[in-house]
C-alpha cells in the first residue's frame, strides 16, 4: 500500500492527473462507495504533501498542484454515486477564514457515499452570509470543517451564525481534538468522528451546546490583532532581533508569524486549551528549523507577544509562554 501511496502523491505532486487518476481507480476496484479511496489512499496523501513541505522538501506550488489533482479524482469518482432517497441534508462549509476546503471536500464525498444529501459551500464563507443563506434551509446538521486552530474564532462566528438561523452543528477536520473541548467550547452541538464508518448523525450529536460570550477577551484580542503584532515588532526591534533576521523578506515572514501567533493565542483563550499554543509553537519550531531560519526566531515571536499583549488585552501574556 504504501508504494501505491508513494506513487499517487508523486502524480499529484508533478500534476499528473491522469497518472494520478489511473491509480486511485485501480485502488478503488470494486468499492463503488469510495470510502476506502478517500480515506486509503487520497486523505493519507493530502497528509503526506503536508509533511513533505513542513520539512521543505516541496513548495506551497507544490501544495496547490496536488490539491487540484486530488480535487478531480474525487469529483470523478464521488459523481452520480448519489443516493436516491437520500437519509438527510447536511450542509457542510468551511469556519469563517478557513481557505483549506479540501478536507471538507473529502468529507462532503464519504457522507454522499454514506446515503446523505450535501450541500457544499465551501471555503471561508463569512458568517453573516451564512446564517442568512441558513434561514430558508431545511437540513439535519450543518458542518462547520476547521482546518487551522487559528480559525478557530472565526469558527465560533460560523456556529453562532448556524444557530442563530436554527440548525444543529457539527465540526469537524484537524483542528479539533479527539475529547470534543474544541469544539464545545465554540458552541458546537457535536463533532464529526472518524468518517472511515458510514455516517451516523445521532452518535456525533451532544445535546445542548455552550452559550459562547463572543464579547470576551478572546475577541478583544483577536480584534487588536494588527496593534498586537505592532507593538511586538517594536519590541523586538530594541532587541538584536533585527540584526538576525536581516533582510526584507525575513520581516515580512515574520509579521505573518506574528500574526499567526497571536490568532492562535486568541484560539486557546476561547477554548481555554493552552496546548492550542504549544502545538503551534512545537510546529513553527519544526518548519523554521527545517527551512533554515535563524535559530530563536519561534521563542522571539512568542517572547514578544507575551511582552506587549497586556499592555491591550489584561492578563492575555498567560498564554503565550
Ligand atoms: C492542501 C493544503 C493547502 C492548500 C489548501 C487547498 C485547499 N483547497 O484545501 C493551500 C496551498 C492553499 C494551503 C495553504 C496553507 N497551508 Co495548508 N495544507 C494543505 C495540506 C497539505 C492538505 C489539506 C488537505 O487536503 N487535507 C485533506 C484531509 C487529509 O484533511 P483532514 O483534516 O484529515 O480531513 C478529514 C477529516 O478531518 C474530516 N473532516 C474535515 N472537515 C470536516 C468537517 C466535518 C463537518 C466532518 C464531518 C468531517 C470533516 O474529513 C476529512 C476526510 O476524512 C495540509 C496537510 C494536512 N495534514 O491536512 C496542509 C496544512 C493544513 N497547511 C498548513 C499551512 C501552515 C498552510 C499555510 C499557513 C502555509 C502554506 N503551506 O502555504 C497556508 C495557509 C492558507 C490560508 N490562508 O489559510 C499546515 C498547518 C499547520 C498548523 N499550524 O496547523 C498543514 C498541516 C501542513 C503541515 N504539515 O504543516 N494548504
């Protein structure tokens, strides 16, 4: 399996979709439901990709070029596979800010060959135009997917708005952990498990969800996202930061980083889960060192953070040591 595995990421990676295509229909053989090839062979790829470009053996090019490939295999063998009389509806989108739509895309395609009727909307659908869309649809379950934690605020926004327009919720994709804290603790009525089984609604469904206060230190910090990140660069200018990270394309590198530290700093505070950091900080380690950036760049953003970010949000440096 894992040298079929090999040579699939290797014809998305070069977009060779016909090569790519060849294979997932030879895996998929006789299973008309496309379970196993999605959860086999497509999904452990995607996966693959990303482990290939944290340790910067592709590029994000890379990344787009097998997402594509990936996207026509499924479409092609998810397509007229549709059931009849269908067992419900589930919309399923993207959390507010969420640009990665393929893992919802994959989840969107075992639910159909589950026997479900899906309506897809995909990537970062604003919550506003959501809840507004939501009000004239009659469906079981709507699926928020959440792909980076650092979504996980604008996920909220997602499920209030769900709600508000009268609909159970449900999340699902990498950003949540297996206890399900997560994703209670944005207001969601339940969370996707394993989809490698047929889809059963009442088994990932919670009863009543958490009242989120969405006016609470968490939103005040992700709303002073841009001053945070200012105020941090600043701080490491009086520090020799400057002098280590010396070229333009460096600083622009690292006001993103910042910014990421910071939406993800947010993220913890909402679902008061501190490892939402420190995964995130484990991994920015693993990718910059496997880039080559100057050693300390991961501690310095976070010591920065941590330096300015009472000065705007009151006892918020707690989560970013
Ligand atoms: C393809 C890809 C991209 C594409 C996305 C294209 C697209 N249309 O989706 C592009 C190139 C745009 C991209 C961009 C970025 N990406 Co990216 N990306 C990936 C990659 C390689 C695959 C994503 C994928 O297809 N997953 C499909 C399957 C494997 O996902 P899954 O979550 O397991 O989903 C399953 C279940 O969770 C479930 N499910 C999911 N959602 C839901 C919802 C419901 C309701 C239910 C029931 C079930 C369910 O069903 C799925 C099928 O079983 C991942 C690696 C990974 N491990 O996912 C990185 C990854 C997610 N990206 C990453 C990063 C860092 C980025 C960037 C920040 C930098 C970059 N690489 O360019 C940007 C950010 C873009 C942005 N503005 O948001 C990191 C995130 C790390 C972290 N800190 O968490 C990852 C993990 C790569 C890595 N190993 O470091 N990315």
């Amino acid at each position: 399996m894992s040298v079929l595995l090999d040579e699939y990421t290797d014809a998305a990676l070069r977009g060779d979709r016909a090569g790519a295509a060849m294979l997932a229909t030879n895996f998929a053989g006789r299973d008309e439901s496309c379970l196993d090839v999605v959860t086999q062979l497509l999904a452990p790829s995607q996966r693959d990709v990303g482990e290939r470009w944290l340790r910067g053996e592709c590029t994000v090019a890379d990344e787009h070029s097998a997402t594509f490939v990936t996207e026509s295999v499924l479409s092609s063998l998810g397509v007229g596979l549709e059931a009849r009389e269908p067992a419900g509806t589930v919309v399923m989108v993207c959390a507010e800010g969420e640009w990665h739509s393929l893992p919802a895309r994959m989840a969107t395609e075992l639910m159909i060959a589950g026997g479900w009727r899906v309506i897809h909307l995909g990537p970062a659908m604003p919550a506003g135009q959501l809840r507004d869309y939501l009000a004239d649809i009659e469906a079981d379950v709507v699926g928020v997917s959440v792909t980076l934690a650092s979504n996980l605020t604008g996920a909220a926004r997602t499920v209030r708005a769900a709600s508000q327009a009268g609909h159970a919720v449900m999340c699902g994709g990498r950003a949540f952990d297996s206890a399900g804290r997560r994703a209670r603790a944005i207001g969601a009525h339940g969370q996707a498990r394993d989809l490698t089984e047929p889809f059963v609604l009442d088994e990932m469904l919670w009863g009543e969800p958490l009242a989120v206060d969405m006016d609470a230190d968490w939103a005040h910090l992700e709303y002073q996202r841009v001053e945070v990140v200012r105020d941090a660069l600043s701080w490491l200018g009086t520090s020799d930061f400057a002098d280590r990270v010396r070229s333009a394309s460096w600083f622009e590198y690292v006001t993103a980083e910042l910014g990421d530290v910071v939406a993800v700093g947010a993220a913890a505070m909402l679902c008061g889960d501190p490892t939402i950091v420190v995964q995130h900080r484990a991994w920015l380690e693993d990718r910059l060192a496997a880039v080559g950036t100057p050693v300390g760049v991961a501690r310095d953003a976070f010591d920065a953070v941590a330096a300015v970010v009472d000065d705007r949000v009151p006892g918020a440096s707690a989560f970013f040591v």
